[in-house]
C-alpha cells in the first residue's frame, strides 16, 4: 500500500527535494496535501505535477490566486494555519514532512505530532521553542518521529537500535555534532562587521533558503541544532561538542565508551536523510550520487570560534537557563535576521540583539503553548526595539 504524505513547505528547498524522492517511488508514495504561504506561481506548478488532494496557502487572496491557475483540478484549497494543521492531522495521512521554516512551522509540527503520524521532523524550531509539549505529544500519541536535518539524522542512524534507558547505558560517551562553519569561516573580525547579506547566504556546500543560510553564517543554525539534539536524544548540552567540518561530508558522529567513534558520510543532499525518514526502517534509493571517497581526498575539522561567532554560546546560554529562554532565543533570532536581510542591522547586530533580548526576558515555565506563544511574541516586539536603536548607534558610529 501507498503511504500518504503531506509536506508542509512544499515550495522551500526541503519540500523540493521531498517531493523528488517521492516522485522515484510512485509504489510506495502519494501526495495528500502540498502547503506553501505566498509562493502561490510554485505550488501551482507542484500541484500539477504531484496532484495532491489538498493545498494550503497563507491567505484568501492567495487561494483565490491559486483556484485561477488550477481550473478543472481536483484539488481542495485551505487557507491559513487551521488549513496546514487541518492536512498534517487528517485521518488518511500516513507521514508529514514538517519543512515550514521557523516559528510558523510550530502548530502544523504539533498537530501532526497529536495525531500520531510519522513525523519528518526539519522545522527545529518545534523543538527548540516548544520541546518539552513536542515529546510529550510524541510519546502520548504513539507518533513516529525521524529527524530530517542531516546532523541529526546521522546521530540517528549511529546510535545503537532503540536503546533503553538513557544514552549512556547504552554505552553512549558523547555526540559529535558536525557544522560546515558556513561561508564566513576564514573572515576575520574586522570583515565580519561589513559582511553583506548576500555574502552571508552564499553557503559553500548546501542549497538553502536565505534565513537558513544566515543561520548558518552566524553559527546560530548549529545553535537551534544543538538544542534540538539534547530534546531529540535525551542529553544535556555538555555531552554535544560542535566540530568544524567544512567538507560536510561527515553529517555527524556518535562516540562510545569503549574508544568507538561511529560517523555517517554521504555527499551533502537534503535527499538522503529524506529518503531515510520516508522508507525507515527500510533505504531506498533517493537520487543521489554516490560519495568518492578518493576524490573527496581530505576531512578537516576545527573547534568553533565562539568569540568570532558569538550565536553559538548564546544558544547554550538559552539550553542552560531553561523554561522559556529558547523560545526568545528563536524569536530574537528570526527577527534579527529579517532585519539584516533587509538592510537594516549590520550583520555582527544579529548576536548583539539576541544577547539584548536575552538578558531583559523573564524566563517562564512553558507548561503550555499559550506560555511558549507570549514569550516568542515578547520577544520579537523587544528584539524589533533592540535592532533599530543598534542600527542607529552603528549608523552613528
């Protein structure tokens, strides 16, 4: 029988490459639903190819737009955040591709999560600003979670088989989590103050959308990535060490007590951890190339400089102080980096507004989502405040 998928973010890089994979295996996949918030042109053009049965889109008018270009389709089409929820929770749903970038990605993640799908998880912010809620909704529903980002999903595959009890009876010294270190690595203090933001989106080995791509410049996205893995594994952040690899061909490490270091390797595709989750516990092919191990000649790996790339520290800051501290820590970010994508705040202003936020926030026990959502809209109010005075005082400077 076919599985139903539905994939929330189907026009961003992540829904792209799901989508291929499903199309090599017609057996086995279908498309339920396909989502997308205004690139209305994009998921007309999916649609067509995938036929799903449903299309979720930001707003009316965006529908109206979508019903123009599908005439004669039979394809249902549902408006806003009810409609996504509304498809990752349906009844015939077997899987969900949770690929909304940030905090809009939350509430779909968690209504596919509560109804017990198969979730592919690669919207870490349902992780970092609600974790606790998230594998909560996991373990009472009976759901299946898989992460997609390749770091995790690495640790994933090299982690012993439904280990009992905490990592470390399982013989589990530690995790190796891999960054790339982004396009900005070799930049030294004095350019990372002019960087631009098309410097920052112009990552050296994987195609992402821009914020995912600034994330990845300022060593934030190696940040959420961090906290993500200590919800996902059960671990605190002193048993994670970030490791530099700029080759990305090693996507992560586990390290055992007995001197074993176990890594996954592949080229660096978005298909492979896709077609992972998709088929696990089973492989199937998922289009990518196979990794020369000659060519590919050297690995290299380095420790972060946190000085340099202050994100990074900031984000464990947030793990240690716990409650709601990642939730503001998520906001603070999204807003900064809108802001700097915009030409409004330098590009060493992002960590600058995140710390400013961070220090003013009082942190809350997130015992539910209304908690988690008053503290992430706090927090992109302060964080809005924090970047225009910063851009005035650099201006003025």
């Amino acid at each position: 029988m076919r599985q139903w998928v539905t994939v929330l973010g189907a026009t961003g890089s992540i829904g792209i490459s799901t989508l291929d994979v499903i199309a090599r295996h017609p057996d086995r996949y279908q498309v339920y639903a396909l989502t997308a918030n205004t690139r209305v042109e994009a998921l007309a053009d999916l649609c067509r190819i995938h036929l799903p049965r449903y299309a979720v889109v930001g707003s009316e008018v965006a529908a109206e737009r979508l019903l123009a270009l599908l005439p004669g389709q039979d394809i249902s089409v549902l408006v806003g955040e009810s409609g996504c929820c509304e498809v990752a929770a349906a009844a015939d749903v077997d899987a969900v591709m949770a690929a909304i970038v940030g905090a809009a990605g939350l509430n779909p993640t968690l209504a596919a999560a509560r109804a017990g799908k198969k979730v592919l998880l690669a919207n870490k912010e349902a992780l970092v600003m609600a974790g606790g809620l998230f594998m909560d909704a996991i373990r009472d529903s009976g759901a299946t979670l898989l992460p997609i980002d390749s770091e995790h999903n690495a640790i994933f595959q090299c982690l012993p088989p439904a280990p009992r009890g905490s990592l470390e009876s399982a013989g589990v010294r530690g995790i190796l989590l891999t960054a790339s270190g982004g396009p900005l690595r070799q930049f030294t203090p004095s350019q990372m103050k002019t960087v631009s933001p098309a410097q920052a989106v112009a990552h050296p080995n994987w195609s992402m959308g821009q914020k995912i791509s600034v994330d990845s410049a300022t060593l934030m996205n190696k940040g959420l990535e961090l906290i993500e893995a200590c919800w996902l594994f059960d671990v605190d952040d002193s048993n994670i060490e970030v490791v530099v690899h700029p080759q990305s061909v090693i996507h992560s490490m586990v390290e055992y007590i007995d001197g074993s270091v176990l890594a996954q390797l592949g080229n660096p595709d978005m298909r492979t951890p896709i077609a992972y989750g998709l088929a696990w516990p089973e492989r199937i092919d998922a289009g990518v190339s196979r990794l020369d191990i000659i060519a590919t000649a050297r690995l290299d790996f380095e420790s972060p400089d946190e000085k340099k790339f202050p994100c990074l520290p900031l984000a464990r800051q947030a793990w240690a102080a716990g409650g709601t501290a990642s939730a503001v820590l998520n906001a603070a970010n999204e807003i900064a980096v809108a802001e700097f994508l915009a030409g409004r705040l330098p590009f060493m202003g992002i960590p600058a507004v995140i710390e400013e936020v961070l220090v003013a926030a009082t942190i809350e026990e997130p015992i539910d989502l209304a908690v988690i959502q008053a503290a992430d809209g706090w927090a992109r109010q302060q964080a809005a405040r924090a970047a225009l005075a910063y851009s005035v005082r650099f201006q003025a400077s």
